[in-house]
C-alpha cells in the first residue's frame, strides 16, 4: 500500500482517487476551491442548482457508462432528441440531418455532396495518428473545399482561437465530428444525453464512494510546493508544512504544475509551457420564455462574435424553465477577456434580438458569467509528440489535465478514462 496525494477534484482528479482506494491505497484528494467538480460544479443560480458550463452526454461515452453503472446511476441517465440551428447570416436555417443540408441555400449542390461524404468518412475513422500530422484547416478544406469552409467552418475557428485558428490538427476537430456524428437515433434525429440532477448526481456519488473507502477531500488546500529531491517525489508542502507521500498525481491544468513543481526537468517545464489554453467567458441566462428550438446553434453571422449558442433546456427539459449559454471563447491575454460581466451579458441580449426578432429583455430572469482560464487546450499538428509523459522522470509524480483528452472532445467520459489511466500507472 502506498500514501498517494492527488492534486485537483474534478471529475478527473475523483476518478483516479476512487481507483487507487479501490486498490488498497491510502489517498488524499487536494483542492484548492471550497467544493469538489471543477468545471463541472453547479452554482445557485437564482434558486436553481445548476453547472456554470454546459455539459451533454453522447452514445459513445463508454467510460462514463461504466462508472454510471458501478456507482448504480445508470437510471440517472436521460436521452433526448435534440435539434440543432446554424444562424447564418442573419437567418436561423435547421442543421444537423440530410433535408437541412439539402434546403441550405448558401451552398452548392457539390459542396453538400462533399461535405456528407466528409461526416460518413470521418465518423468511421478508428486511428488518428494519421490526422495528428495534419493541419485541420487543409483537411477540411481538400474535403468540402474554401466556400464550404468559409461558410461552415471559418467564423467557428476565428471566434474561438483568434490567433490559433490555423493551428489545430485534423484529429482534434475529426473526434468532434465523429462523437456528434455517432449520437444519433437514426440518420433523421440527434440524440444526446444527461443526467437527471445534473453533474452533482455523479460528484455526490463519487464523493460518498471516496469517504466509504475512507479517503480524504481536503478542501481549501492551496498546494505550495511539489517536494521532490534525488529524482523522486517526497511529498507537498502546503501552509510551510510539509507532508510526506510515496506519489504525488497532479489533475490541475498543466500551467499550473511549473509553479508548483519547479524542481521538474527543464525539458519538461518547457514542454509545459509551450502548450496554449483558450479561456472562456460563459454567460448563462434563465428565461421566461424559449429562445429557440434548437439545443445547439451555431452562428456565422459578422455583426456577432460569438461561435454558438447552447439552449440547455431544450436538451434537459426537467429544468422546469428555459437555460441558455452563451461562451465567449478567447485568449486569456484578449483585452475582451477581463471586462465587466455585464457587457457580456448586454452584448448576449443584443443578439438574443438578432437570433429571434419575437425577443425582449423582459424574458431574462437571471444572467450571470462565469470565467475558465483554460477551457480549451490548443491541439495544433504533433500534438501527440508534444504533451509530457503521464509518467514523468521524477519517480512517483504522474500528471494529467484535458489536453491528455486528445484527440477526444472535452468531455466528463474523457476525464473518467484519463483519471483510470493516471491511478493505472501510479499503481504499478
């Protein structure tokens, strides 16, 4: 049995705690906020509990499946049909089956041929090694060539990765595709899913596994220091008190790992660096009324700048009133990133108008924004060649964030197998 610290209790850094006690060893699970989930933790939001950024399950999310299945949630799993809206150009136009595509006016009869066959290709492909070496925008390009691009796919890139829109590899935005493309009912209905209580259902489950195994949550745990001397992880110093454990995993976004564990190799700490994160303002609305039918919208219109719309109670209609996010994705260096909320939330209104004429402030019951400094890793070509090892060369110490997804899509599934991967290498 070993003393092991994981760092971080997100859903990541939960599942590889609950793996390791599993296994028999005594575990203590570090986090800096005063509650466990991470991205995933609900707020009050004007009297309803709910997550601070969207959330929504696909038919291939196997390793959540599992983990809903061991902790007995699998009846807390709900499926809906959802549509989905691409506002271009000042119209709304339904998206997302083949009589949308075929009514889409704003392309030619080649480029929806083109694009189909690039959605029936992708969604078939089982190793992405290949599409790790190539850049997306050429990918997507030499399949439903530069109008098709301009139209569907330019204006999504430029309002969330600004300057790295040209720096993305084919598999990041191919898993997309292929994870949305799967989670279907039939070729004509989109299916996605959720879980009835939101993302608290499965925290508080993993929280009452984590305690019954007699683990530790320590909250309000500011990590000091990594303690590592003679090539091997000694244990943590935190409030100038230092405790000692055999290993130390750490699930906290990677540019936080140089400043606590600056004894790490200098190959390493580079390597670290040089990964880019996106941050995202998130602005969530409760209204009186629906805004739209759709689940999700994506615009492309150049009087707004922002990528999408998610209408979360058109995906989970046990809310009991009508929920929209809105991301506004950009560097955290972006001069937009650190402005008042309640610009965001003025500029959201001013599209909500744009988006359905019928609208008028009087819907809003509630509006609040909330910020993530590392919401979406940059995945640029080699991406693979470019993440440190889980396993790093201080023995003992392991290490992991969302760019360990890749190529997959951000997501609670990806963050449960990353979290059993990271208590499978500790455990060896």
């Amino acid at each position: 049995m070993s003393k092991i610290a994981v760092i971080g209790a997100g859903p990541m850094g939960l599942m590889c705690t609950y793996e390791l006690l599993k296994a028999g060893h005594q575990v203590d699970l570090y986090e800096r906020d005063n509650r466990i989930g991470g991205m995933t933790a609900s707020f009050d939001f004007a009297g309803l509990k709910i997550e601070r950024y969207y959330h929504f399950i696909c038919a291939t999310d196997d390793p959540l499946f599992a983990l809903l299945d061991e902790l007995e949630l699998a009846d807390k799993c709900r499926w809906q049909a959802t549509k989905m809206g691409f506002f271009y150009q000042g119209k709304l136009y339904p998206w997302g089956h083949p009589f949308a595509l075929l009514r889409f006016p704003h392309l030619s009869w080649l480029s929806k041929f083109r694009y189909a066959l690039h959605v029936m290709y992708t969604k078939n492909i089982q190793n992405w090694e290949k599409y790790d070496k190539i850049p997306c925008t050429d990918w997507l390009k030499s399949w439903i060539g530069e109008k098709a691009y301009q139209v569907l796919w330019n204006s999504l890139f430029e309002l969330k990765f600004f300057e790295y829109k040209d720096s993305l590899s084919a598999a990041w935005i191919g898993t997309r595709i292929k994870r949305i493309a799967l989670s279907r009912a039939s070729l004509w209905e989109e299916r996605l899913g959720y879980l009835t209580g939101g993302s608290d259902t499965l925290l508080d489950a993993m929280e009452n596994r984590i305690k019954a195994l007699n683990g530790q949550i320590l909250l309000n745990s500011h990590i000091e220091k990594i303690l590592m001397a003679d090539g091997k992880v000694q244990g943590l110093q935190i409030k100038g008190e230092q405790r000692t454990y055999d290993k130390v995993i750490s699930t906290i976004p990677l540019p936080y790992v140089p400043h606590i564990a600056p004894d790490l190799p200098t190959a390493t700490l580079e390597k670290i660096r040089q990964i880019k994160n996106i941050g995202v303002a998130c602005a969530i609305f409760k209204l009186k009324q629906p805004l739209s039918e759709n689940f999700w919208m994506n615009i492309n219109d150049s009087s707004m700048k922002i990528p999408g719309v998610i209408e979360y109670s058109n995906l989970n209609p046990e809310l009991g009133t009508h929920i929209v996010y809105v991301p506004f994705y950009m560097p955290q260096t972006h001069p937009k990133y650190r402005q008042d909320s309640q610009l965001f939330i003025d500029e959201v209104l001013q599209y909500f108008q744009q988006l359905n004429p019928a609208f008028k402030p009087d819907w809003v019951l509630a509006s609040h924004v909330s910020r993530y400094e590392f919401a979406q890793v940059v995945c640029p070509p080699n991406f693979y060649a470019q993440l440190p090892a889980m396993q790093s060369e201080i023995t003992g110490f392991f290490m992991a964030d969302t760019a360990y997804y890749y190529p997959e899509d951000r997501s609670i599934t990806e963050s449960v197998k990353v979290g059993k991967q990271l208590a499978q290498l500790a455990n060896q």
